[in-house]
C-alpha cells in the first residue's frame, strides 16, 4: 500500500537526480505506478510536496546530536552546522528551497527548527538574553550562505560548468591568483597555496570557530 513516506522518499531521490525540473506530479505518479489522486491525497500539491521534502531533510539533519550526554553548546552547534551544510551538499536542489521555506514561512517547521537548534544554545554560551537574536541569525546566516555557496544552485548559472571538476578549478584559480602582480595583490599572493589545498567543510568549521569566539566577547 502506498505511503506517505514512500511519496516523500521517492520525491527526494527524483530530485537528487534531476532537480527541481525532474519533479512533476506526473513523473512522480509513474516511478510510483499510482494515480495523481494518491499523491494529493498523502502530500497536497506538487509544491506542498516541495516544501514537505525539504522538511524531511532538514528534520534529519536538526536530529543529528553529538556524541555523549553532556555536549558543550559549542560542540550542539557545530554538529548541527555541519548536518545542514552535508545536507546541502548532498541535496543541490535544497538551498534554493530552504531559502524560499525560511521567507514564505517563518514560523514553519524549518524556520523555527534552523532557528530554535542554533538560538537555544546561546545562553548556555553566555551571550546576553538581548543579543540572542542577532547572535544567532549571525550563525544561521553564516550556515545557510556558507552551505549554500558550496554548491550549484538552481537559476541563472549561464558559463558556470555545474558538472566541473573543484580540484580543476581550484588549479585554474591559483593559477590565475598567483599572475596577479605581487605588489598590488600581496594577501591573493600570500594565500594561494591555502586555495588551492584547502577543504571546505573544515574551512566552514572555521568559520563556527571564528563567529563561537566572537560571542564570547558578547557577555
């Protein structure tokens, strides 16, 4: 018997595979050998269906928790950062989404969720009740746009290769960073064996470390 879970499941491997694009209420009714019918019945409409996958995903990864009983705040956020921008990583059709889900629905599930995961740790960090909020909207910010940057995204992406190769890439940008003149240019210079070398999701856990530290000068 079809199930929601199946509906959902099936939705967010389509979408893996061929984006947003990939995902009709028809094509979907095929891979599932049923009638549209079953599909409103189970999910609503085909962006009810969107917004449903992106909560399922993000829910996993809200769910993820360091090992042990007893987590420093810091170590609940990094956990939790590096769940959503894996997810993102695995999932390109999901910046775009989690985008439009956190402006079209501030009190839904992802919204509250991002928000609620990330902001309930910053009195066990010590900042002050009244920078709760732009503390962690600084952190969020930083997460989604970080997260986000680190893959192709869906809209107007004309002369970008979204099947290049990043070690290529990064060859070619050092390459070019290093034929800047040296004078002018002295941080690109000084910098370009870091590009060229380095790993993004320890470079975004840097980026917690920086913004964690930061907070502490909140108190």
């Amino acid at each position: 018997m079809l199930s929601r879970e199946q509906i959902i499941d099936t939705a967010v491997a389509m979408l893996d595979a061929g984006g947003e694009s990939a995902l009709t209420i028809r094509a979907l009714t095929e891979r599932l050998s049923t009638g549209s019918g079953a599909i409103y019945y189970h999910v609503g409409t085909r962006d009810d269906l969107l917004d449903t996958a992106t909560e399922t995903v993000i829910g996993a990864a809200l769910a993820t928790r360091p090992a042990g009983t007893a987590a420093a705040p810091g170590d609940e956020i990094r956990v939790v950062a590096l769940a959503l921008f894996d997810a993102i990583a695995a999932h390109q059709w999901l910046a775009t989404r989690l985008t439009l889900q956190i402006i079209r629905n501030p009190v839904g599930p992802v919204t509250v969720g991002i928000f609620e995961r990330i902001g309930g740790q910053m009195g066990a960090l010590g900042v002050p009740r009244v920078s709760w909020f732009d503390a962690a909207s600084t952190l969020v910010h930083y997460i989604l746009g970080a997260a986000s940057q680190s893959v192709r995204i869906d809209g107007d992406i004309s002369g970008i290769d979204p099947d290049g190769d990043r070690d290529e890439f990064l060859e070619a940008a050092s390459t070019a960073w290093q034929g800047l003149d040296p004078e002018a240019y002295p941080f690109m210079h000084a910098v370009v064996s870091q590009l060229r070398e380095h790993d993004d999701r320890e470079q975004f856990l840097t980026g917690i470390a920086v913004i964690l530290d930061g907070l502490t000068h909140l108190r």
